[in-house]
C-alpha cells in the first residue's frame, strides 16, 4: 500500500466534503463548513502554508556519515519523532459519515501508536469524547484528549481526571472553541478560558494540562503562570477565524516571550518533513499535522495513518541529513533563513 494508493482509495469516499487534494493547502475548500474548509476566505489556513513556504533550509553535508536521530520526548512520552496527530471529530457533520467518529478515532490512535508519535483526540460531536476514551483504553492511555472550553469548569476538570485515570499522558482543552459556530446547539455550551480559569482546571488535574489555540506572546504567559505545562499555537485548522496569522509567524513571539518554561507545539498547514524541520528550528517542540491524517485513515485504516507518520519521519531524517543536524536538540534557527 502506498500514500498514492491511499489517497486514491479515500478520494471517492470522502467526495463532496473533502477532494483529498495531493497538495492538502486549504485553497480548494476554502469557506467550507460543515466540511473540510478553513472559515470565510480561508486565509488564517493558507497564511501558514505561505509563511512555511518562506522559511528556507541552509544546507549543509559537510559531515561525518551518520543516520539522525529524529526521536523526541513529550510529556514522559518517548517518540519516534517530534509529531503529533491533532484532534478532528464531527464525522457526520462535516464528512457525511465517510468514516465513522469510532473508528476515525481508533484509526488514528492505533497508528500513531505503532508510528511512535503522540496522538490527540477530540470532544464536542455526539461520542466524541467517549470514542476517544474507547481508544486510549484499547492502547494503554496512549492519547491525550483534548476537551472543549465548557463554560462548567468542573465538566473539563471531571473528563480530565477521568482520563489521567486510564493512563493519558496529558490532557488538553481547545480555547480557540470558545465560539465555534461548527459546534451548532452546543456553541452556547462553550465559552472563553480566564486565566483564574486555567488555574483552577490546572490545580485539579493530575497530569499535565495543555491550552489548544494560543496565538500570542501574551497569550502564552497567561497560560505558563497558570499552570498550563504546555499549548499548541493554533487556530483550530483556520475554522474558527479568519484572516489570523500563521501560526508558524506566532510561533517566533511566542518562544519569546515564554522561553522553555512551556512545551510549545504548532498546528497549521504542516505537510512536510521540511515543514517539522522548520517548525523545530523556529522555537517548536513538535509540530501537529491534522486533516492528511484523516484521509490517510479513510483510504487506508490505521495502517494509512501510520504510513503517513512514518513518511513524515523519513522525510524529517533526510532534511536532518542535509542540514547537518544528528539530533532534534541540533535543529535551530541557524539552520533556516526567513525569506
């Protein structure tokens, strides 16, 4: 099975809602939801293609020969590389039911598990929740959910703990929901987080907790002084915002301004190995790739998604090769030029 084969097999099955375009760039759907689009113009998905497209590789093989090691650590979690599969739900809303919420879900924790990289789950659509909790039990905890900003802080604080129980790393909570309109009846349910907010939920949860869709400098420190052990700098795949800005351009401000007192993920328009790379080199502990993991495991099942991770990884290898870098920890801004 090839990532040719797959993407062909997903490509009718997945028609209208999602073309499973070759070049998965956000210019085809743009404005399209319910389905897989980025919202209004599309621009807050495609500003971090273009941004990632500016940032250019320095090459360097001047090297002894050696093969990288691209393995990384988050968490307590020791992976096969410095990537995350991000939370997607809405199965029938958004996809016409092309694949199941139960079985996108166990697909995507099953393959990431065997790919060795970390995968999050979502909250939200009918079962969501609980299908993500159904596949983190069937692989040892091995899932971080990722909870919706309910207004009731004890329903977040309450699912949190449920899952520190089976064994989750982490948790998560998706603050960039806070007026999702995708969300229909449930919209009202969810709200914005204060930083008392976060303190609390913080304070009450076991593992460590981790703010979805933080895009500032400020942003980020609110989340570090309440407790947050780490964030993903998103806007939710473009679908909750228009006209923001890349999340890779966020990204510089937010290093910054935090230091390494957070682990700092990125989501956003990632599609190559090139594209972690340069996430790495620009302050990014891991980078979080979401909707070709989606169509890998439509046309090709667990197995499609951990074919996926593993070209990622592999094209991550070669960049590391080419730029003379053996280890994660030797990926740094010397290593790129912003164009």
């Amino acid at each position: 099975m090839t990532l040719n084969e797959i993407w062909a097999a997903a490509r009718p099955r997945l028609a209208p809602k999602c073309r499973a375009c070759p070049v998965c760039d956000g210019r085809a759907c743009r404005g399209e939801i319910p389905g897989c689009g980025a919202m209004g113009d599309g621009s807050s998905w495609t500003a971090c293609t273009e941004f990632l497209a500016r940032v250019k590789l320095r090459m360097d093989t001047l090297h002894e020969c050696w093969k990288p090691d691209a393995s990384a650590e988050l968490f307590g979690v020791k992976l096969a590389a410095p990537l995350c599969l991000a939370p997607i739900g809405g199965m029938a809303h958004n996809y016409d039911n092309a694949i199941t919420e139960e079985r996108w879900t166990l697909c995507a924790v099953d393959g990431a598990k065997r790919a060795g990289i970390l995968p999050f789950t979502g909250d939200g659509a009918p079962e969501e929740y609980e299908m993500g909790l159904a596949a983190a039990r069937a692989n040892g905890g091995f899932d971080v959910p990722t909870i919706k900003p309910w207004r009731d802080n004890g329903k977040i604080i309450a699912r949190a703990q449920e899952c520190a129980a089976l064994g989750c790393p982490a948790v998560a909570c998706d603050v960039d929901a806070a007026a999702f309109a995708n969300m229909g009846s449930a919209v009202g349910q969810v709200g914005a987080k204060s930083p008392a907010d976060l303190e609390e939920i913080c304070a009450a949860v076991p593992v460590p907790f981790i703010a979805k869709g933080v895009m500032t400098g400020e942003g980020a420190r609110k989340c570090a002084g309440s407790g947050c052990a780490g964030i993903v700098v998103s806007t939710h795949g473009g679908r909750v915002i228009s006209s923001a800005q890349a999340t890779g351009e966020a990204l510089i401000e937010i290093r910054r301004a935090v230091a390494d007192s957070l682990t700092v993920i990125v989501d956003g328009g990632v599609r190559t190995g090139a594209d972690i790379f340069k996430l790495l080199a620009l302050g990014a502990d891991a980078a979080m790739i979401g909707r070709p993991f989606f169509v890998a495991a439509v046309g090709g099942g667990a197995e499609g998604v951990r074919l996926y991770a593993d070209t990622k990884l592999a094209e991550l290898e070669n960049v590391m090769i080419m730029t003379g870098c053996r280890s994660i920890g030797e990926i740094g801004p010397n290593k790129i030029s912003l164009g």
